[in-house]
C-alpha cells in the first residue's frame, strides 16, 4: 500500500511539472490560440491582430481602384523533411488570395475597389458567353449595357511576392532534471518576408514600395521521470506537447502588415488622404516611429489595443491635453 502511495505521488508530481511548465509558456500574441481546441467541427478563425489593425483605418477621402494580378512565391524554396527535399513548396501558394482579402479588410472595405485580374481569361469567357446567349436568344444585335456594363479599370496595380522565407533563424532550449525527474523545453524560430509595390497604371511609375517580415514560432514541451521507487520497481513516464505556428497565418500576418504600411506610406507621399486627418494622426506617428526604429511592434500593437479600448474621440481629446501642457 505504502509503495502504491509513493508510485501515485510520483507520478502526480511529473504530471504537475508538466503542467506547471506548459502553463508557463507561450508562443506570444500572435492572433491565434496557444492550443487549438480538439473538435471535427469546421470553425471561422479569429481575426489577428494585424487584421484588426487594417479594420481600425479610417477612412480615406475617396476609394482607390487597384487591380492584384498576382502575389506569389518568389523564394524558389521546397519544404524539407527529414528523408530529403520533398515537391512541396516551403510556403503557400495562395498569397494572392490572401492579398485580396487583407485589401478588403482595410477600413473594413472603405479603402480600395478591387477589380478581378487574377483570372481575367475566366471573367472574359463568362461575359462572352452572355452576350452569345443574349444574341442567339434575345435578338440584340448590340450589346445591352443594362444587362452587361463595362468592366472596371484600376488605376494602381498591387505587385509584389514573397521574397524570403528563412527557417532556424532563431533555436535553442533549456531542461532540468533531479534524481530522474526532469522537464524540457525546445523552440525554434522561422521568418517569413513579403514584398509590396504600388504601381501607377497612367505612367508606369512605381509610387511606393514597403517590406514586412512575420516569425514563425515552434516550440516543445515535454516532462519526464525514470526512477526507482522501491526494490525492482520503476517509474517510468513521459509527458509533453508541440505547438507549430501556421505559416500560412504567419504570411498572411506579414500581408496584412505591409498593406497596412503601403496605405501609411501613400498618405505620406500624398497619394491618397484620410477623410480623418485627427482621427488617424495617432496612428501616422505610431507607424513612423515603428518604420524608424522608435518603437517596436509589440509598442505599437499594445497602442493599437489602448487606442481600441478607449475610443478614436478619448484618444484625441488626450494628445491635444497633451499637445496644451506642453505648450504651456
């Protein structure tokens, strides 16, 4: 009985251990969940941070039509494994897609028209087959503009791709045992980097370009024991888990992070303007001072979240208290 006790107390020590050391860890606010629920139901993921970023712009004096022709992977890289290099790309090949959606999201689809050109041959096809079938059926000897309007132009077009995707930028671990009971951790770190221009459509000038780079967090935790606990009795147990950032939320955080820096940068270039220009002054200076090395992002996403919680109109009535002490 006493040795029941002792084998029970054991093993809820390194069941604690492992528990108290996963309780201790986290992969950072990266806009997802530390350990996904285990459920077969399909699920709309959360919005992350970045995506709340782009919702909060204000928004701007008019929409601008851009056109996305593609957005793709310009690493060249495969995913490894451990029996060699496999057929598989190292990223996604669905960034276009990703692009599209983060333009939309910006001031929550006040920012930008956005007109199909990815697959412009299917869109031409489906118009062409109207006009047949309105023709051969209706008698129209001309095309009815009621029924089929002209197509949208753009007058910027979106270019750009994934141009870096750099795995164990960052490894390392730490562990600890006592007379067999012991508990571990291992991390590992990944990059990915996207590129983003804006391109004039009337004189093919390039207007303004921007980088953003997202890590992809990996990491390990495991607790174990192997100990005797009385004559030719042994424990033995192990405990632990992996958790792997998506890296198809990391690029679409990255996308979303240079979208967010290409709008900055055109109202600083004055190629588009904010309806708002208070409304949005707080964010202009936190996007300069993180382009600038000032501040870093994790300072400007808590500015976000206070700036969120408190409202655009307490933000403002604060910097201009601010603006009047220092003056006086």
């Amino acid at each position: 009985m006493i040795l029941k006790r002792m084998l029970f107390s054991k093993i809820a020590l390194c069941s604690i251990a492992a528990a108290a050391l996963a309780g201790c860890t986290t992969v950072g606010n990266s806009g997802r969940d530390l350990i996904p629920e285990d459920t077969s139901f399909a699920y709309f993921p959360k919005k992350t941070q970045t995506q709340l970023l782009l919702n909060d712009l204000p928004a701007p004096e008019r929409q601008v039509a851009i056109a996305v022709y593609g957005f793709t992977d310009q690493t060249g890289q495969f995913k490894p494994s451990e029996t060699g290099q496999t057929l598989s790309r190292a990223v996604t090949q669905g960034a276009g897609s990703m692009l599209v959606k983060a333009l939309q999201e910006a001031g929550n689809r006040k920012w930008f028209t956005i007109v199909e050109r990815e697959r412009l041959d299917n869109l031409l096809k489906e118009r062409q087959i109207i006009s047949e079938m309105r023709q051969r059926y209706l008698g129209e000897k001309q095309i009815n503009t009621q029924a089929l309007p002209a197509l949208l132009f753009a007058g910027v077009l979106i270019e750009g791709g994934i141009v870096g995707y750099d795995t164990n930028t960052l490894t390392g671990g730490v562990g600890a045992a006592f007379l067999g009971i012991g508990a571990r951790q291992e991390y590992r770190q990944d990059t990915v980097t996207v590129y983003l221009r804006a391109v004039s459509v009337r004189t093919g000038e390039v207007l303004t370009n921007v980088t953003a780079s997202k890590t992809i967090a990996s990491q390990a935790i495991g607790a174990s024991a192997f100990k005797f606990i009385a004559f030719k009795e042994l424990l033995e147990a192990e405990a632990g888990y992996t958790t792997n950032e998506p890296d198809q939320v990391a690029l679409q955080q990255a996308i979303e992070k240079a979208v967010y820096g290409l709008i900055m940068e055109g109202e600083e270039l004055d190629l588009w303007r904010f309806s708002d220009k208070q409304q949005a002054a707080p964010m202009i200076a936190g996007y300069r001072a993180e382009r600038d090395g000032s501040f870093s992002s994790r300072d400007v996403q808590e500015a976000a979240e206070q700036w969120r919680a408190a409202g655009p109109s307490n933000v403002v009535n604060k910097k201009e208290e601010i603006d009047r002490k220092g003056g006086s």
